[in-house]
C-alpha cells in the first residue's frame, strides 16, 4: 500500500501539506511529492480538492488465513488474582467472535502455576473456553518464559485474533510474541471492530470520519483496531490484512466486563509447556508491592485532578482536600508529572491512564490533546481555570472561570449543603 | 572494564506543543518543534552515567528517521555519546514497529558486538512501546522493559534492575548482552555541553540506507512489508461545549455548580 499523487492533476495548492501530520509531502517546484515519512494515513487524499492523490492497494497475499480461528484473550493474572483488564478482554473478546461467526469463540489464556481455579471466574465473565498453560517455571511473569509458551500455543491452536491488556506485563509480553511470529501487533487500542458495520456505526457517533466510502455490507472481517496516535491528536485504524494472528494491546478502563453469570461452565484445553530452566534468562530477585498509595484512576467515580495551573507542587495539598471531601481520587496532567509535582501514577491522559468517572474536575488544567483523551468520555466534566480561552472548556459540561485556590475552597465548604442548595432553587 | 552501548533514540514532535484548528479541525504543526524523545533521554543519560564510571566505554546512538534526524544525533553527541548513525531511506519510510525493528536489528548487527542496548520505553508520537522488545526478539537477546533503577553486578557480566509494575516494582537479574528499556524514573538527563556541541558538529555521521543494512525491500522494511497497515485515520469528534458558570462571588460561582451538578443526579 502506498500514497502516490497524479502528477497531472496536482495544481500545487498545498492543502496536502498542511493536513498531513507527519511532515511527509515536500513541494518540489509546484508538484506535491510524498516523502520517507509517510505513513499511509490518508489524511490527505481526503482533503485533496483536485483528486490528485491516491492509496494503491496491493493484491493480498498468499498466506492461508482461514486456517486461522476463535479469538484468543490473554487473561492475565498476578499472584494468582485476575487483573481487571482480563474480565473486560474477555468480555470485548467475546463481542468480537460473535461478529465474526455464530461458532467462533472466545478463549481466555491463563498462563502461571496453580492457577486452574482462576477458569471459573473466566467461564463466568463470558469465556467460551480456556486455554490453561501452567509450569513450575511460570510462577511469576518473564518474557523469555511466556514469549515462549505463548508462542508454542498460537503455533498449535492457530487463534485467529489475540488481545492482551496494554499493562506493563501485556506491552512486554505481546511484542516479542508478535515478533516471533512475524505478525502485526498494534498498541493500545481503545475500540475494536470486526464487521464494516458495526465500524461504521461507531465512526458515525464518534468521530470526524466520512464513512460514505465504507460499505457497510462488506464481507471484509478484519480486525479494525482503533487508536489514539500522535499524542492522542489522531486516531488511526489499523488492519492487519496479510498475516495471522492479529494481534492488539488494549487499554485497560475502556472495555465493557459483562454481568457475572455464577455457574458459567465451558471448554478447558489444557496446553502443556515444553519449558526448561535455560529458556529464561532472567532472574526475579524480589516483588516488591508499592508502598505508595495506591491510585486506583480507573475506579474511581470522582476524580480531582490538578495541572500547571496549580503554580506550585503544594497545590496538590488543596486538590487532595478536594478529593478526600467529595470521595474522590486526585489525577493530574502530564505538564505537573512532567514538572515532578506528582507522581506518574496519578497522570490522566494519552500517555497516563484513561479514565471516565461519573464527574471529572479538571483544575488548572489548560487541556492539551494528550489529556483530553485520557478523560474526555467521562460522564461529566468541571473546569476551573482562569484562562477563559483554555482547550479545556471546549469539552467542559460546566465551566468555572477563575482562580482555583478560592473556588475549590468554597466548594469544599458547601458540598455537603448541595441537597439544601438544590432545594432552595425549587422553592 | 570498558562496556559497547548502543542507544536507540527518536526524534519526535513535541506532542504537547500540538493543537487542532477549532474550525477545520485539522492538525496545526507549524512551529512545533522536533525534539529528542523523552525516555530516550533518559536511556541515553543511563548509558553516559556508565561511561562516566568506565571511561573507556564506547557509545553508539543509532536513529531512523529522515534526513534531519541527524540533528538528533548531534545532540546525543553533544550530550557525550560517541557516535551517531542515522538510518534513512525512503525503502525504510511507513515501517511499523515489525519492518522498523528489522532495520534497527540489522544496523547493530552490522556494527558487530554489544554489551547493552538502551532505548526508551515508547515514543510520545507513536506511543507503541513496541520497539525496543522487537529488537530484542530480532537480536534473539533478553530485554526488561520500564526499567527505572540500574545496576551493573560486581562480575560485570550481570545487571540488576528494577522493573516498574502499575503496583509496584520488581528487581531482575539479567545477562548481557540485553536491551533495557527506558522510564523516567531511572535518571535526569543532562544538558549538552558547549564543548559537546562543537565537538559533535565536526563529527562524522554515517548514513545507512537499506542497501547498506542489508535488508530486502520488499519483505522487512518500509510501508510494503509492514505487516499492519493504516485503515482509516480521524480526528476525534469534539464534545460538545458546555455551560459556563456565572457568579459575582466565588461562594456563587461554587454554589451554581453544586445546583447544576445536584440537578444532574451526579452527587
């Protein structure tokens, strides 16, 4: 696949130019040429008035994909205990297979050493099956461990799509994997689509994309995997049209878990690990478990959440207050992470966690790209800050503006009179 | 005790700097400037740190990009690494992370031995992440990725590290050779040094296409042989706009939120 432009029809008006977001088109004289980096992002055959630049597609290649079936999830676990990111896998997982065909399915994967009791709460969260790897030599993660018994599994199974969870483990995991299996991976995808359909559907409610030439008929069952790119400034689908599996890390918070059914029951497959000692070559020499708080973003209902508009690192004494007030956590922007006035942990945004709590306070936060798309589908939005003009209040459901460090204190102090204040209002 | 360290690094738009037109909706690059990746600083800081404990340790900073990544490489440069090689080639342009990783793979392969590889753990325009492992599986070496604390074993042949966890940490013992990947909690990079940066300009820096790195055209770099492909590209559709709140009083302003918020059924 490549862009190329009609030379003929180019008039130079260099409208190509400013759309691209890769700086990929050069003007040579009054012709637009497409440079090293172009990435194949169509942005600017759509913006073209005069027709002049095109996609060639290639014909597809010989590799037999149909041998490929089912969706494999991988349900990672810690210390024996499922990850939250799992049970939404399985759940999207299990959305997916049912797009593809009425007998394709959704594995769950657990890999570890006496975990086999983890496959009920598999069952019950939507799995059609597991697939159960266990060895002594897997207690604990390693790359070269599970790379390698992933591997050996998706070489004997032949799943047709794999998701793992975009977590410190998954976006370890998943690239080798991928690598060693000379297929596309694509990171940290925040929706997925398998019929045209249901992705014409979803670009309709959500986004900026004309979906006149997409045809919601088509028989195409790919995996279409939807991502923020560049800062959170761009999304792209990606496909993965000429190799098998497909695979994707999947942000954690954005997929839907289904209602537990306790008694659930399904397929076990119990794959057995050739694995030795040499296989690893690296040694875990202690887990230790964050003495720090633990931010748990992803779960909270309320979270307050402080930027550079705090001025200085102790505005997070104000924002914790805040939080602690209205049962909420603190988050913050990357501009305060990056300025070292909180930890990474508590960051919201493209490069942070994504969140969508039932109310979302942004406070001093001017709202960069990178941030909005870590919160942006939260259910309500409160801005304070003193820049009429900031970004944030273009996706604010309220905005306040003015100084933070008197409007939090005051409302902090008539929280618990809300109910009260209301009713006056009904009087 | 001297150590070969290569260094992965990008040159990326400064993603902060960005903005959308609030009317075409399109991206607004102009004046945002090229800097070099954040956890790729930080991976290049670890490797001088080791050179400034065995000075006899020789840095190799390697970039794929355009022609003017080789600014990048001045500024590794200038910062104390030794060399620079820029990877460029339109054969090499639209690679994913798969073709991108083979081309890396194969330029340290072409410079012979190594005992570490640092790089950082994504880049802020891609946010992948994938890179730096792919690599590692390519060379067929070891990798701990989100490293955020280093140490080299008193054998010289061992590492130890810390592996950041979203609930902790772990400490890894790992051989060499390896790839270690980058977070910025392992260091804080140092600024160029004015000798650095007159040193760096007169330095020479090899260009590789992929002619010179070997590799086929059609089946492990570039667009063609990129296993994923790009399907349809957008920006996010805006949320609408919302209320501003008025208020003569600060208590006003924090009581009509409480109202709006109470009327919402959100509190």
């Amino acid at each position: 696949m490549a862009i190329e432009i009609i030379k003929e029809k180019c008039i130079g008006c260099k409208l190509c130019l400013k759309a691209c977001p890769f700086e990929a088109i050069d003007m040579v004289g009054k012709l637009a040429v497409i440079n090293e980096k172009c990435t194949a992002c169509n942005q600017c055959i759509d913006v073209c008035k005069f027709s002049a630049i095109v996609k060639t597609e290639e014909a597809e290649g010989p590799v037999d994909l149909s041998a490929y079936k089912n969706v494999w999830v991988y349900a990672e676990q810690r210390a024996g205990k499922l990850m939250n990111v799992a049970l939404e896998l399985i759940g999207e997982g299990r959305r997916l297979a049912r797009e593809i065909s009425d007998d394709a399915k959704v594995y769950a994967v657990l890999v570890g050493n006496g975990i086999s009791g983890l496959k009920t709460e598999c069952f019950e969260y939507g799995a059609d099956g597991v697939v159960m790897i266990e060895h002594p030599l897997l207690e604990n993660f390693t790359t070269d461990g599970y790379t390698k018994v992933f591997f050996d599994a998706v070489n004997e199974y032949k799943p047709e799509i794999v998701l793992f969870g975009a977590t410190h483990i998954g976006r370890d995991l998943a690239p080798r994997v991928a690598a060693r299996l000379n297929t596309g991976l694509t990171a940290d995808c925040t929706r997925l689509d398998v019929k045209v359909s249901s992705y014409v559907d979803y670009a309709k409610k959500n986004t900026t994309l004309d979906t006149s030439t997409l045809d919601p008929n088509s028989d195409d069952k790919g995996l279409k995997q939807t991502r923020p790119a560049f800062g959170g400034n761009l999304m792209a689908t990606i496909i993965c049209p000429r190799t098998r599996p497909q695979m994707a890390t999947v942000r954690p918070g954005v997929m839907t878990r289904r209602e537990r059914k306790p008694g659930a029951k399904g397929e076990v497959i119990v794959y057995n690990p050739s694995l030795g000692d040499s296989d690893i070559r690296t040694k875990i020499v202690e887990i230790v478990k964050s003495a720090k708080e633990i931010v748990s973003l992803t779960d909270a209902d309320i979270i307050c959440s402080g930027g550079r508009g705090l001025g200085d690192p102790s505005g997070f004494d104000l924002i914790k207050q805040f939080a602690d007030k209205v049962g909420g956590v603190v988050g913050s922007s990357r501009a305060a992470v990056d300025a070292g006035w909180i930890d990474h942990s508590h960051q919201v945004g493209q490069t942070g966690t994504t969140v969508k709590p039932k109310i979302y306070f942004a406070c001093g936060i001017s709202g960069a790209i990178q941030h909005l798309a870590g919160m942006q589908t939260s259910d309500i939005i409160v801005a304070i800050n003193k820049d009429p003009d900031a970004p944030i209040f273009e996706v604010a459901d309220y905005g306040i503006v003015g100084d933070l460090y008197k409007v939090i204190p005051q409302i902090i102090a008539e929280w618990d009179s809300a109910e009260d204040l209301y009713e006056a209002t009904l009087r | 005790m001297a150590f070969k360290i290569i260094v992965c690094a990008k040159q990326v738009p400064d993603t902060n700097e960005i903005k959308i037109d609030p009317i075409k909706k399109t991206l607004i690059r102009e004046g945002v400037p090229s800097i070099l990746n954040h956890d790729d600083a930080n991976a290049l800081e670890e490797a001088l740190k080791i050179k400034d404990q065995y000075p006899d340790t020789h840095i190799t900073v390697i970039t794929m990009g355009p022609p003017q990544a080789k600014d990048l490489l001045i500024e590794c440069m200038a910062m104390g690494a030794d060399d620079g090689i820029l990877l460029s080639d339109r054969a090499l342009g639209g690679s994913d992370t798969w073709a991108t990783s083979n081309a890396i793979a194969a330029a340290i392969g072409k410079l012979g031995g190594f005992d570490l590889i640092f790089a950082g753990r994504q880049a802020i325009d891609g946010d992948t992440a994938q890179v730096g492992p792919q690599i590692a599986e390519k060379l067929g070496i070891p990798q701990v990725t989100y490293v955020a604390d280093f140490s080299i074993d008193s054998d010289m042949k061992h590492i130890t590290v810390h592996r950041a966890l979203e609930d902790g940490y772990e400490i890894i013992k790992i051989e060499t050779p390896c790839m270690l990947t980058a977070i910025k909690e392992l260091n804080t990079p140092r600024h160029m040094s004015i000798g650095g940066i007159f040193d760096a300009v007169k330095k020479d820096m090899p260009v590789w296409g992929a002619k010179d790195l070997g590799v086929d055209t059609d089946r492990e770099v570039g667009l063609e042989a990129s296993p994923t492909n790009v399907y349809r590209s957008f920006t996010p559709a805006p949320k609408g706009k919302g209320i501003v709140i008025e208020g003569d009083t600060d208590k006003e302003l924090a009581d009509r939120l409480l109202i709006n918020l109470k009327k919402k059924h959100v509190i």
